[in-house]
C-alpha cells in the first residue's frame, strides 16, 4: 500500500530524510501494547519493538510512539518484523492530562486532519463536555465536527443542534442513527485517501457503532448502554488505526470518562471566542465577569445573547488551565534546581578525586 493512502505527505517526507539516507524505511503506526507494535510499511503490516535509544532519551510517555504517529523503521530480513528507531515530528496531537500523574500528558490522538467529536442524543447529552472537547480539538491542530448519534431515540433533534449552535455557530454538526445507518452519508466527505479521522467521546456514545456502519462490516466490539442513566461500557480497550476500504483511516478510542486539560491559551480563546471577543470591551482589563461594572459579558449575559452556564465554564477552564500553567512551570524550575544539584555535586566529587591525586603524590 502506498503510505500517501494512509497520510504520508510532503511535511513528513521532509523530515525522514536523514533517516532514509541510514536505509531506513517508514511506517505509521496502526496498534500498540506495551510498546509492541504494529506498524504498517508500504510492505505491508509487521510487527516492531522500540530501540532503546527512544525509551532512554524519553522524557514522558509522551515522547514514545502512539497510534496514528509515522515512524522511521528499521526491517528485519526475511521476517515480518522491525525495530522503531524515531518518531517523526507530529503534524497534530490530541492530548488530555493524564488520568495517574497529574503533571503528565497523555497523547490520545496524532497526526488527524479531522476530530469526530461524537455526542449521544440522549440522557448522556452533555453540552458542557462537548466545550471541553472543542478546547482540546481547537488546541490539536486538527478540525473539529460534532456527530450527534442515536437520533433514532430522539424526538427533538433541532433543539439539541440548537444549543450546540448557540455555542459553536461555526462547527459542523452531523446528527446520525449509527445502529439504522442513517444520516452517515455526510461523513464520508471527510473521509477517504490520505486523510485520518479519530472518533472521540464518553462510553457508549457509539464510536465503534458508527465506525462498523463506515465500514459495512461488524469489526469492532459494540455494547448496550445502561438504561437507567444512559451510561456505556468501554467496548474499545485500546486505540487503534483502522484502514478504509476507500483509503484513510479512522482512530478508534476507548472511551473518555475524564477530560482533564492539557492545552495552552489559544484552544480556549478559540472554543470560547465569543467570550473572548466580548471579554475586549470589558472596563477593566483584568475583569472576571463576576460583578465588575462594565463588563461586556455580563451585560450580553442580560440581554440573553449568551448564558451564565457558558460564562461558569468558560471560567472553570481558564482556571484549569492557569492551574496547569503553575504546575508546569513549578516542574520546570523543580527540573532546573536538579540538574544544578546534579552538576554541582558532579564538580565537587572531581574537586574531591583531584585532592586525592595530590595527597598521594606529596606522599610519593
């Protein structure tokens, strides 16, 4: 299969260079497991491990390859098998704070023209999540789409596509019935030759449902929901890249309970212009759209051209990210101090063997 089926291009031919000239061949990766993986070359799929110089130089998890990510491979001769020995820069990375370290990203998605952000029409809606889902997608370098699933079991779907409207006027908004295959049809513009999709959303939104219907066959695992509270089970266990018959490829994830940030100031300003662009006719400039008089949004706020739920998130957001900011700089001045220490106490112990030298050699 030619790699441009699957996203290869100019910006990551650029920069495998240097490594086409060491012999080396590229891939992308299709599905991980404690760092096995399985690449796909223009070969074919084999299955490679990690050189150790990528799990030395590491830093994060982050810095390892993950789903979606073309890589520079070395091929074993007369095996399907190879050894991963770079990760080419990534031309867009999805990423949360992890769930186990509260100072560590967590990548969720890379290399991804499109973002599926799918949503369930039904007691699991949730237009507050889906904010912080376009935070995130806006951060990501990738265009965000919003899939509303089941509208089978939804009798008022103009109302739902309304509220997301009054707070993402510019998104496109699919409403889809995954299980009867209807309202699919738009999707597939999306899709196709050299292009890469991830599907993203709580458990039991239908992800792995609408990626069965993309694909005509029952390939991944699907589960009901809890009819009590609209909750789902995680049926994808694991990210994985999956070819389109058509060409490209879409990103299955499990689903996300937790979404906690990992984005800079430009994802906010982007899914909350609206705020934003208010915020800069506020009297004061370090308003906080509390009580302040003056202040833009609050009065838009009066006249019901935005309301006080969006304002309350827009603030707990800011307020996530500022809260990131200080952690990530605190571990960036922690990391500093270290390595002073550790030179410092590396100077000293040569201070200390150069004694040793001259004692022994006024003792001789």
């Amino acid at each position: 299969m030619d790699l441009r089926e699957l996203g290869w291009n100019n910006f990551f031919e650029d920069h495998f260079t240097e490594y086409k000239q060491k012999g080396l061949v590229p891939a992308r990766v299709i599905r991980e497991h404690k760092h096995i993986y399985q690449v796909h070359t223009e070969q074919g799929p084999v299955t490679a491990a990690l050189a150790g110089k990528i799990d030395f130089d590491a830093q994060t998890k982050a810095d390892y390859p993950t789903v979606g990510d073309f890589v520079a491979v070395q091929l074993i001769p007369n095996e399907d098998k190879a050894v991963i020995r770079a990760v080419l820069p990534r031309k867009s990375i999805f990423m949360r704070k992890s769930v186990a370290k509260a100072d560590e990203q967590q990548v969720i998605a890379v290399n991804i023209e499109t973002v599926f952000i799918v949503s369930s029409l039904d007691d699991d809606f949730n237009l507050r999540r889906i904010e912080r889902y376009l935070v995130l997608a806006w951060d990501s370098g990738a265009e965000p789409v919003i899939v509303l699933n089941k509208s089978d079991l939804c009798e008022d779907i103009e109302h739902y596509i309304s509220e997301i409207k009054f707070v993402a006027p510019d998104i496109p908004i699919y409403p889809v019935s995954a299980t009867e295959g209807k309202g699919i049809e738009p999707l597939f513009e999306y899709l196709g030759s050299g292009n890469t999709v991830s599907l993203l959303g709580s458990s039991g939104v239908g992800k792995s449902t609408i990626i069965n219907t993309i694909l005509g066959i029952e390939r991944q695992a699907v589960a009901p929901v809890r009819e009590d509270d609209s909750k789902g089970r995680h049926t994808t266990t694991h990210r994985e890249l999956i070819l389109l018959p058509q060409g490209g490829a879409v990103i299955d994830n499990p689903g996300m309970r937790q979404l906690h940030l990992w984005v800079d100031q430009d994802g906010i300003s982007r899914a909350f212009e609206d705020i934003e662009l208010l915020a800069e006719n506020c009297k004061f400039r370090d308003c906080t759209h509390d009580h302040e008089p003056g202040c833009a949004v609050l009065e838009a706020l009066e006249e019901g051209t935005i309301d006080w739920q969006r304002i309350e998130n827009f603030q707990k957001l800011k307020d996530e990210i500022n809260l990131l900011e200080i952690r990530q700089e605190q571990n960036r001045i922690a990391k500093e101090i270290a390595q002073q220490r550790k030179k410092i106490n590396k100077a000293n112990k040569a201070k200390a063997k150069k004694k040793k030298k001259k004692k022994r050699r006024k003792k001789k």
